[in-house]
C-alpha cells in the first residue's frame, strides 16, 4: 500500500522555519517573485518576500495551524505560475554620474581601469532587472550589471548616504529610495522621487521592473528635480 | 495638550504597532521593541493596546507635562520620580500641568515605557505611527527625541476601572533569559557539534545591542555553507550564524533580507522579550518544536486575554 500521508507528499522545496514562518526554495529569482506576488495576493499571509532564491511567508499561528499553513502553500505552489500577461514595466532611471553624486566612481574607474565615459558607456549600455527591494525600505536591488564592472562593497559604510543615490558592488546597481547610511559604492544619483509616503504605494519602484539608466548632466538632473517638485 | 523633552536620554523613540505586510517592500516591522510592555502601558491609561508611547532606552528619559494627564509607566525596572516624589510603575499615575517626570537608568531590563491617556499624535507612514531610525521614518521627524521636542498628546478616550496592573501581569525583568526557539531554515548547516550546542549553551547578550539586534557571545559555531548565502528573508527573532561564528539575534527593526544562514527563530510567544535584553544578560535558547511553540502561544494568549482581550494583536 502506499502511504498517503500527508507529510510524504509535501513539496519537498517547503522547509519549517519557526512556528509562523515557512520557506520555499527556488532556483530562479523570477520564479521566487512570481511566487510571493502570488501568495501576496491570496490574502492567506501576513508577509510574502521574495530573497534570491527563496520565498519566506508569515502566517498568523494563533488561529492557523502549521499543517493546514504547510498545506496551504504546497496547494498554492503546485498551481501553475501565472504566465505574465504584459512585459513588466519598464522604468526609465536618469543618473548623474560622478561629482558630489558620485564620489567613488573615480576610484571605482581607476580600480577597473576604465575611463569615466567607458564606465558610464557600460552602465547604461543595458537593460536590468530589480531582483528585490531590502536592506532599507525600498532599495533596489538591480541585477544584470556587465562583469566589467564588478566592485566588492566599501570596508567602511558610509553614515549617511541621500536619497535616490545609485552604487554599485558585487554584480548589481543599488539605489537608495531614502537617504540613510549605506556601503556600496557611490557612482551617480538620479533625480527621481523613489519614495513618497502620500502614495497609496509609496515606492516608484518594484521586484521584477525592467531598468533602464540615462546619463543626464547636472543642469538636467537640476530640471528634473524642479518640474517633479511642481507637479 | 503637549508633553516637553527636557532630558532625552540615550535613545528615546515614539514606538506603536508594527508595520505589517510590506516586507516585501524593504519595510521592517519596527514597533516596540518590547510590545507586551506597550500594551501594558495602554491598558493603566484606557487607550487602544498598541497605542503610539514613549520608548525609552537604558538611561531614562525626563520630561515636563503641559498639562494635566494620565500616565502609566512599564518595561525595564529604574526609578523614576514626578517632581521628586517617587512613582510606581505598573499604576495609573496623575500629572498636573507643568509637573516633571524623571526616569533613571535601567536597572534590569533595557527599554521603560510611558504611556500617556489619549496616546502620543505623531503622523502615521506606511501604516504605522512607531519610528524606524535608520530610515528617518515615523515617529517625531523620523529620529530619537531631543531636549526641547514638543509632543502632542491625544484626546483620552476614557479611563479603565482598574488602576493598577495585577501581579500575576507584570512580565518579570531579569538578567537571565529564557527564550524558546524553533530550528531554522540553515540549521542543517551546522555540524553535528553545533547542533547539540545550539540549544545547550549559556549566551551572554554582547556590546553590540540595539533594535535591530544583538549578538550572542558565548560559543561560536560552524555552518558549511562557503562563506555567504543568497540573500533571504529573515524577520524579527530570526538567529543568523555569520561567518565569525557568532550568532545575532534580529529584534524588531530586522532589515527584510539577510545573507547570513538562519539557524533558529525565537518563537512567536517570546519575541517581545527581545526588547528588554542588554549587554551582559544570560541567555538560553529552549528548543521547542513548531507545534509545541504554537500550543505555548495560544497557552499564553489564555492566559494574558483576562487582562488584555486584544493579547493577539500584541504577541
């Protein structure tokens, strides 16, 4: 006879990680927010978050057993992703690089050898990805980044790093949605507005956004500013 | 009505409730650090349980009351006087305008709370009126009060009938620690000695201690994962192993993600306890199997429902 236990037929990819807490683990950081944009929006789950490559959801355990939690997701994992019906969005970023806004892409182009044009040429030569929001509220995390351009992170963070500040290390770009202390390499800044609390959903930008960078001077970062502050 | 800083301590926050469901997002919980207390507070002065209050930090806090209020005070044990005369905590206290509240150094525990009849009025961001630091938001202008900071001070609602918070209410504040736990996601990365470790060891709560998490001294432990892990999810009691070997327990500013392996997560009905840690405190970690730790919490939710009715929103 075969078992039909319910624990033997569990998604072995489920692993318990505390008495609320359950993890899925996936091989694809598309996947991972697929799902947890999935799970999200069932309603079942205090949190969804997506990592790289694990979706970790919260349930309320005073009213919800583990099992009927476990059983839950193995349900809501066994359905067929939702096949995406448009491309995602695709965000426009302007950045200014170097200067004020920059102040490691010197050292960061002296530790490539590259020159500041070659730098800028390679950063914006490309369409990105947001692999997640974390670390602070609302840094994106922007994968894709050219292996030109890989920096380890700078040994000593920086205490207070403005908003809409852009870096880069290990293999991705990071920008800053509030100002606050950081550790990645300063390259530019971008003028846009990542956050804004009277927003029903205060951040411009989003898990699975496609990026795309602009170099823009300091006059237009000045004007961009301006025309976003009137509107 | 307002309440004024005059002295504000090491680090004095507005805290309430947790901001819930946008993890995802980047947005820790924050929150009182130690929420039972919070609720506590409320309850002596008539407001909802997570109420925004003072959360004071290890050194105290002293402010002057611009008109008559309300007051409670909970959490870590310190003395504290209104214009000299000493108070209690745990009771509904009365303060008439222009009178001084003076709380001293903690004693045991880390973090006094003060809560005022009808609440402190601070803006609400992202669903939440509690300060998160490191981002500037919440709270007053998103930071830790200063001398001279002006607070406004809701319209009370009413005051309860009970006065005093009963003994068999009033969370103990010690030196030791006992704080159950669940195995985590990387728990298998330990080694075998590790393992056996892990929940047979005497903590002791290091230097490095705030509300984003303190370390573990004590023994040091190997994971078998090369060096760091794709970034995942952690939350509030989450114990990550880094490289070091030393573990770090998160509290309730927990940034979302983590690198490091999650080796156990402090059960739900303990987490608020987390907020009255500090450096030197002994610590044990209590395995507890999820189904165990979830009994134990509805145990606890029973047992906590006489005096707080709405216990499930803050445990």
């Amino acid at each position: 006879m075969r078992s039909r236990s319910s624990r033997e037929t569990l998604d072995t990819r489920i692993l318990v990680c505390g008495d609320d807490l359950l993890s899925v683990s996936l091989d694809d950081i598309r996947a991972c927010q697929e799902l947890a944009d999935r799970l999200r929006d069932s309603g079942d789950w205090l949190e969804s978050v997506a990592g790289i490559d694990s979706v970790m959801v919260q349930f309320d355990s005073a009213t919800i057993d583990i099992d009927l939690a476990t059983k839950r997701l193995d349900e809501e994992l066994r359905q067929a992703p939702d096949a995406p019906d448009t491309e995602p969005e695709l965000a426009e970023v302007p950045i200014c690089y170097g200067g004020e806004f920059g102040p490691d892409l010197g050292d960061i182009c002296e530790q490539l050898d590259l020159t500041r044009d070659e730098f800028v040429a390679l950063h914006v030569g490309r369409e990105y990805r947001v692999d997640m929001l974390g670390f602070t509220p609302g840094f994106a995390y922007v994968g894709g980044l050219d292996d030109a351009l890989n920096v380890p992170r700078r040994k000593q963070p920086r205490v207070r790093v403005e908003a809409g500040s852009v870096g880069i290390a290990d293999g991705r770009s990071g920008i800053y949605a509030l100002a606050g202390p950081g550790g990645w390499p300063l390259i530019g800044r971008t003028p846009l507005k990542l956050f804004d609390a009277s927003e029903a959903d205060p951040f411009r930008l989003h898990a699975g956004m496609r990026i795309r960078f602009q170099p823009v001077d300091r006059d237009e970062f000045d004007t961009i500013v301006e025309t976003i502050a009137q509107s | 009505m307002t309440l004024t800083v005059i002295k504000p301590g090491l680090q004095t926050t507005i805290q309430a409730g947790p901001r819930v469901g946008m993890r995802h997002l980047g947005v820790p919980a924050s929150g009182a650090a130690d929420a039972l207390s919070l609720a506590l507070g409320n309850r002596l002065v008539g407001n909802n349980l997570l109420a925004p209050a003072m959360e004071a930090t290890m050194a105290g806090v002293s402010v002057r009351f611009d008109s008559d209020t309300s007051f409670a005070l909970t959490g870590a044990q310190a003395s504290a006087d209104l214009n000299g005369r000493e108070l209690a905590f745990h009771t509904t206290l009365a303060a008439r305008a222009g009178d001084e509240l003076h709380v001293g150094l903690a004693r045991t525990g880390a973090r006094v709370y003060i809560a005022v009849a009808g609440g402190f009025v601070v803006d609400e961001i992202l669903g939440s009126a509690s300060t998160y630091l490191p981002a500037a938001l919440g709270g007053h202008e998103g930071r830790a009060l200063r001398e001279g900071d002006r607070i406004a001070v809701g319209q009370s609602s009413g005051m309860p009938t009970e006065h005093e918070t009963p003994a068999e209410f009033r969370p103990p504040v010690s030196r030791t620690w006992a704080l159950r736990a669940c195995r985590a996601s990387e728990f298998a990365l330990l080694d075998d000695n590790g393992k056996d470790r892990l929940f047979d060891t005497n903590y002791t709560i290091g230097q490095r201690a705030d509300r984003m998490g303190m370390q573990l001294e004590g023994a040091s432990f190997n994971v078998s994962s090369q060096g760091r892990m794709a970034s995942a999810p952690v939350f509030p009691g989450t114990i990550q192993c880094p490289e070091d070997g030393r573990l770090f327990i998160l509290s309730a500013d927990a940034q979302t993600t983590g690198g490091y392996p999650r080796v156990a997560q402090v059960a739900r009905a303990d987490r608020h306890m987390l907020g009255q840690l500090r450096p030197g405190d002994h610590v044990r970690l209590l395995w507890r199997d999820t189904r165990s730790a979830t009994d134990e919490l509805r145990a606890k939710h029973d047992y906590w429902r006489e005096w707080l009715p709405d216990i499930a929103q803050v445990v």
